[in-house]
C-alpha cells in the first residue's frame, strides 16, 4: 500500500500493478574499473638522487671548511692573548699568594708566642711520624 | 626558587604535551578526511584537558599479582626522565649537553621494562622486551650519529663539545644523509609509526602499558609526547641551526604526517633495519666524516 502511495502511479489497483524494480547496471554498463598497477617510472634516477645529494655535502663541508677557519682563526687569536696574559696574572696571583703566606705566618707567631718550642711556618708532624694518609689530612689547607 | 625553576620547565611541556595530543589528532583527521576533537571549546581546544580530568579520575588499578614498587614507579620514572631531560637542554650550559641528553634517553629504557615485567602479565613483558629492544637497537644509531655531528662541534677555542650553543649553521648541509637517518632513528626511540610495534600491541590487548589505568597510563602518555618534543628540538638544534618553535612544530608535524603514512614494521623488520641497515651506515658515514675532518678541513 505504501508504495502504491509513494510511487503515485495513477489507476493501478494492487501491488501487482507496480513496474518492476530491479537492482541493475545502468543501460551499456558500469564503465571499466583498471585494477592493474601501474606504477610510474617516471622521475629523477638512483643516480641523479645520489649525484643531488653529493653536491649538497660537498657544499655543506666547503662551508664547513670556511667557519672552521673562522673558527681557528678566533683560536689561535685566544691562545696568543693567554700566552702574552698568563705570564702577567700568573705573577699577579704569586705576590697575593706570597702576601696570604706571610700574614698567616705572623698571625701563627702571633698566637703561638707563648708556647716553647714553637717555630712559625714549621709543619707540625715534622716531630713525629704519621702514616701519609693521616698526614694528609693534616697538611695547611690554603 | 627550586619550585620555580622545576614549575617553568615543567608546565610549558605538560602544555605542549597537551596540545600536542590535540593537533596530532586533528592532523590525523585531516588525513583521513573526517573530523577531529571539534566539540569540547573552540576547534576541540579543551580536548586535551578533559581528556587529562578523565584519566584523572579514573579508578586506578592495582593487579593484586603485580610487584606493587616497580609497577608504581615505572610511569613515575618515564616522567620524571622526559622533564630532566627538557632541563639538559635549557638549564645545563655544559660542553656535554648531547651526552646528557644520550644518558637520559638510555635511562628511559628501564621504565618501559619495569612496567612489562611488574605487571605480571604475558602480553605486557612480550611487549615490554620488543620495546626495549627497539629502543636499545635505535639508540645505537642515534650514539654514532651524535659522534658524527660531534665532530662538528666545536666551542670558539676549537675545542671539541657537544654543547648546544655551538652548532654551526651549515651542519644541515654537510651531514644531510645523517639528518634522515637521525629522524628515523628518533621515530624508533619514541615508538611512533612505523616503529610502533610494542604500541601497537595495546590495540590487541598486548603491550607494556596495557595493566596501567588512570594516572599511571597519563604519565606514560605525557612521557611519550615530551619524548618525542625532545627528540625534535635535538633535530631542530643540530640539522635545522638553532631550537624554535616554529622548526619544533614542523618536526612535530612530519611525526604525524608518517604515522598517518606509513604502515607498521613488524619485529624482526625493524631489527633488521636497526642493526643491519642503519648501524653500519651511520658507522661508515662517521667515519667518512672523521676522515674528512682530519685530512680535508683541517
């Protein structure tokens, strides 16, 4: 009954009536589907890939090359500043050093004044003997 | 103060974790021609933070077999190693920053196997150990080829250092095979396509994560996905001259763009990559390089 509704073909009495409706291929047919691959063999070779490539690292290292020469140059300019400095701060540091070790030494005969025997500067395990390791930790600590 | 300087690392790489997440998705979308996360905020943009409240408060599971330490601490391990290794980039300024980085990422390892072993489940240690293997196999690559760009790197006294800061511009060039293989051997030590074989398991009720729920499986997540930022900023600072943000998310970009690409390699086919393709090649390109080094630019 619905159909008859829906389809609205005028005058038919039952479903009977109805033209056939078949699931079919439209009139000539679906067209061709290609299933074969067909892949291109088209583009640049193995060779001309790999010929790229090289060009591209062989610029890559040409400019490598050049910073590392940048690079040295700025190397060698900082090795010969520490070289003509070093000497300078090296003597600058040994007067300071040299300073520190006497004040300490006045500051122990300062403090040790009063205990007989007692020489300022002198290592304190130079009158008995200690195993190294004990003696280590012993040692000044500057 | 501490609290501050672990809270700027921390945050902006759970937010770049987060955001992450959403773009792969609607990348992958895009692909597939279909639609992403478009419901929750504008374009899907709270996606992951619902995501992130609904892992939350799942109910966290505990197998009653399992070796409760080692099962709670695996995805604590995985995490807390992807946020130190964001500060070895940033934080540390030492000569060394790419061995840091190696260390780290070797480190790594053993949260992926302490998860597969204390889940006590078959499926999860099969997954476990093809996890590990791959990602000890493609570390290996990523060794000799950070020694190959090592060569490289020198700090201003000519002095060789695998500081960041260092990295000369045209590096890019030189080192252009290097460069690929450098980005698929870090697509192996993230587990992404088409290296996700022990991933891929969890699909099929396998993998090392597959007793994790809740937090636990969060935190594996956020470690893959910082990994993974990780990976391409190492890419971005040695082949691409400098770390950016733009150069990030074009990483970032070409990671989705393989998953959405590219079938998986099953076990033995990214064993044999690793070890007999990419091993000897990233050895003959470094030492072609050091040959290089020594007799021509020096």
């Amino acid at each position: 009954m619905t159909e008859s509704l829906t389809r609205g073909v005028p005058g038919i009495k039952s479903i009977k009536d109805l033209p056939v409706l078949q699931d079919a291929p439209p009139p000539g047919g679906f067209p061709t589907i290609r299933i074969e691959r067909r892949l291109p063999n088209t583009g640049p070779t193995g060779a001309a890939i790999f010929a790229v490539t090289a060009a591209i690292v062989g610029y890559g290292f040409y400019q490598l090359s050049q910073q590392k020469g940048e690079t040295r140059f700025s190397a060698d300019e900082i090795y010969t500043v520490r070289q003509i400095v070093n000497p300078i701060l090296q003597a600058e540091w040994d007067l300071r050093y040299l300073e520190h070790q006497r004040k300490k030494k006045e500051e122990e005969a300062r403090i040790m004044k009063d205990v007989p025997g007692w020489v300022p500067g002198e290592p304190t395990t130079k009158h008995r003997w200690l195993p190294p390791l004990e003696s280590w930790a012993k040692r000044s600590l500057i | 103060m501490i609290i501050l300087s672990i809270l700027t690392i921390t945050v902006p790489v759970l937010l770049c974790v987060a955001f992450f997440t959403l773009a792969e998705r609607q990348i992958m979308a895009s692909m597939q021609r279909r639609f992403g996360p478009h419901v929750s905020g504008l374009g899907g943009i709270l996606q992951p933070f619902w995501d992130g409240l609904k892992l939350g408060v799942k109910e966290p599971l505990l197998p009653s077999l399992s070796s409760y330490g080692a099962f709670s601490a695996a995805p604590m391990i995985s995490f807390i190693l992807s946020q130190i290794s964001w500060c070895g980039i940033f934080i540390s300024d030492a000569s060394f920053q790419g061995l840091i980085l190696m260390a780290l990422s070797s480190l790594a390892v053993y949260g992926v196997m302490l998860a597969g072993w204390s889940s006590n489940s078959k499926y999860a240690f099969l997954g476990c150990l093809r996890s590990v293997a791959l990602m000890v196999s493609y570390e290996l690559s990523l060794g000799v080829a950070l020694l190959s760009i090592g060569l490289f790197l020198t700090d201003c006294t000519g002095m060789k250092c695998l500081s960041f800061y260092e990295a000369p511009s045209s590096i890019q060039f030189a080192l252009l095979p290097l460069c690929h293989i450098f980005l698929i051997c870090i697509l192996a030590e993230t587990k992404r396509i088409p290296f996700d074989l022990p991933e891929a398991e969890a699909e099929l009720v396998a993998g090392y994560n597959v007793e994790y729920s809740s937090l636990g499986f969060a935190l594996f997540f956020i470690a893959e996905y910082a990994n993974m930022a990780i990976m391409s900023s190492l890419a971005s600072i040695y082949f691409l001259g400098g770390f950016s943000a733009l150069k990030l998310t074009a990483i970032f970009f070409g990671f989705v763009w393989t998953r959405g690409t590219l079938p998986r390699y099953r076990y033995d086919q990214f064993m044999r990559l690793g070890w007999k393709a990419y091993l000897p090649l990233t050895l003959g390109i470094f030492a072609i390089n050091a040959s290089l080094d020594v007799f021509v630019l020096n």
